[in-house]
C-alpha cells in the first residue's frame, strides 16, 4: 500500500537516478532484515522446467539488475527466480545519456541503455557474494555482445560469457534480440542462428563434462517477428535441443503510444503496450514447438491476469521488468497467486 507514494517521488527524479535509489532502498531493507514491509509471500508453487525446479512461476526479467548487485534483496520479494545481466565479456558504458523514458499514462518505458554494465568479471564478483544461490535459488544469467564486437565475430563473445559464467548459473540467457546494439538482432535469422546455437550447444557440451554439471541454455527472442521467422527459430530450437526460450524483449513498434510524450524516442518500448504483441509471438512459438521446448513469458505483464494469459499462451514461467517499477512488489505474489489460483502451471522437464 506504500509503493503508490514511493512511486509518485520516483517518477519525479530522472528514471536512471530513481532506479538507483530503488534498489538502494531494496537493499537497505533486506539488510534490515524487514524487506517483508514490500511484499507478502508468494504462494508455493513448484514448477519443474530446464530440469530445475522453480519455487514459483514468477521471475525478475534481466535488465533490472544488470550487474548482480542486488540478488539477495530481490530475492527476498518473492521472485522465484532471477536474471542478472544483460553481461558482456568486457565493461562498457552503453549509449549517451538520456536513454530511459517512462511513459506513465500507458505504463510503458522505453530504453536505448546499450547493455551498459560493468564486464562480466565483476558480475561474478558480485553473484559470489550472494546467498541467493548458495541456498538453492535459481539464478539465471544473461549474456550478450560488446557493442564494439563485430557482428561476425558476435560469437567469440557470447562463448566467452558462456565459459565465465557457466559455474555461477543456474542457466543462461541468450540475448540476441535486444535492438540496443547496432546489428544484434542480426542473428535471429536462418544462418547466423544456426551457427551461434551450434556453436554454444558445443560449448555446453565441454563445459558440462568438465564440470561434471548441465547448466540450461535459453535464448531470448524479439517481438517483432513475423510467422515465418518464428517457425524457422522453433526449428533451430528444436534441431539444437535448446533447453528453454524467453519470449520477448521490447519492441520497436510504437502502437499504443503514439502521440504521447516521449513515444519517439529511439529504443526499445517495454509495459503495457506490449503486451498484446509479445503474447501473440509467444503462443505462436508454442504452437510451432509442440511442448518440445519449454517458454519464459515476458513483455507487459501489468497485473495477475496477465500472467496468467502468458501461461494461458503457452508459458512454463513469466517474468516481470516494467510491471515491477509500475506496480511495485506487489505484483510479485500477486502474478504467484493468479496463477496458482488458475490451476495452469506447466510442467516441462
């Protein structure tokens, strides 16, 4: 019941600085031991997918805590589970400031950030201090490319991450769909996909004879794909045996938002307005994968019954980004108890 005030004084400071005092205030909570004044408990809800077992269905979207620096404290909302990232192989600072745009009167936000972060080194640092994962939570983590990496060499990068963070994670992201950098999204198509897979599907290989452990790989798509495209990608996911995919990132599309204030900001439009479009790629998806391929569902979950709709379309899991800053944390166990209530959560091994 507090969040609408805090809200009211974020949404007054530059998106970047309240993000900042945000998680600070997380922070300070947790370490106070009275985190419990944000949210109330999610029900249990056990849901197998990946091989791991998830708490509850309900997820932290990366981007929020790009550098693994606030695990436990988020953790102690509710989530049941958390995506740190997107982390590339070196820092980088992203895109010029400003690159954060909230459009309130929708419940949207547009970013351009770049995956600004602080290299991958330092996020294992920060995960390895941690108790999140130690206890047993479900920690993924989210790779990318550098921004100064080209695009035929993308690969080199994302094997890079891959070897890094191998150990750290509970399973790994793929961001290739991000539109922030320059090209990215290149590689959702027919040949460069298939490549990339193959080569990482390799790589996983080694990594778990090496350290006697299998750590998922999930790769995390756009919404702006057409049917063919989404059909081709179910194919590779398939033919790879990729063990999960996250549908979608933000979009460029500016439907339902056209005319407000900032909806010409170049970058990519996360909330509400998404909803409808992200839901769509991913009940496609479903229907293209068979239940061969289990789905994280992302993209303008704003309340309860959209999380629900996103299992409804084909989910395993949801996670939440935009509905977070506008709803606050109690959208965590209430996402948890929806979907509890529906009866709908899938079991996918």
């Amino acid at each position: 019941m507090f969040y609408p005030l805090i809200r009211k004084l974020f949404f007054s400071l530059d998106p970047e600085m309240a993000h900042g005092l945000g998680m600070g205030g997380v922070d300070f909570l947790n370490r106070a031991g009275i985190g419990c004044l944000l949210a109330k408990p999610p029900p249990h809800n056990p849901v197998e997918a990946m091989g791991l077992t998830f708490p509850n269905p309900v997820g932290l979207a990366a981007g929020l805590d790009k550098n693994g620096e606030h695990v436990d404290a988020l953790a102690g909302l509710g989530f049941g589970f958390i995506e740190v990232g997107t982390v590339t192989p070196r820092p980088q600072p992203g895109n010029p400031r400003p690159r954060m745009f909230r459009i309130p009167e929708k419940q949207a936000i547009i970013n351009r950030m770049g995956f600004n972060n602080k290299g991958v080194d330092q996020l294992l640092v920060n995960v390895s201090t941690s108790q999140f994962a130690r206890r047993g939570g479900i920690l993924g983590i989210n790779i990318g490319k550098n921004f100064d990496t080209p695009i035929e060499k993308a690969a080199d990068d994302y094997l890079i991450c891959l070897e890094r963070v191998y150990q750290a994670a509970s399973y790994v992201a793929i961001n290739i769909s991000s539109p922030n950098t320059k090209n990215l999204r290149e590689l959702q198509k027919d040949e460069a996909l298939d490549a990339l897979l193959g080569g990482l599907k390799s790589e996983q290989t080694r990594l778990a004879e090496k350290h006697g452990r299998y750590v998922p790989l999930t790769l995390k798509i756009a919404p702006d794909l057409d049917d063919a495209q989404i059909r081709s990608i179910a194919d590779l996911l398939r033919q790879h045996r990729m063990d999960g995919v996250i549908a979608t990132n933000t979009t460029l599309a500016r439907a339902g938002v056209e005319g407000r204030p900032n909806a010409d900001e170049a970058g990519g439009l996360s909330g509400a307005p998404v909803f409808e479009r992200s839901t769509a790629v991913l009940r496609k998806l479903a229907g293209a994968l068979a239940g061969e391929v289990p789905i994280i569902g992302v993209g303008g979950i704003m309340c309860g019954g959209d999380a629900v709709a996103k299992i409804d379309a084909g989910a395993s899991l949801v996670q939440i980004y935009s509905g977070f800053i506008y709803r606050g944390p109690g959208l965590i166990a209430e996402a948890a108890a929806a979907i509890a209530r529906s009866g709908k959560s899938r079991a996918l091994l």
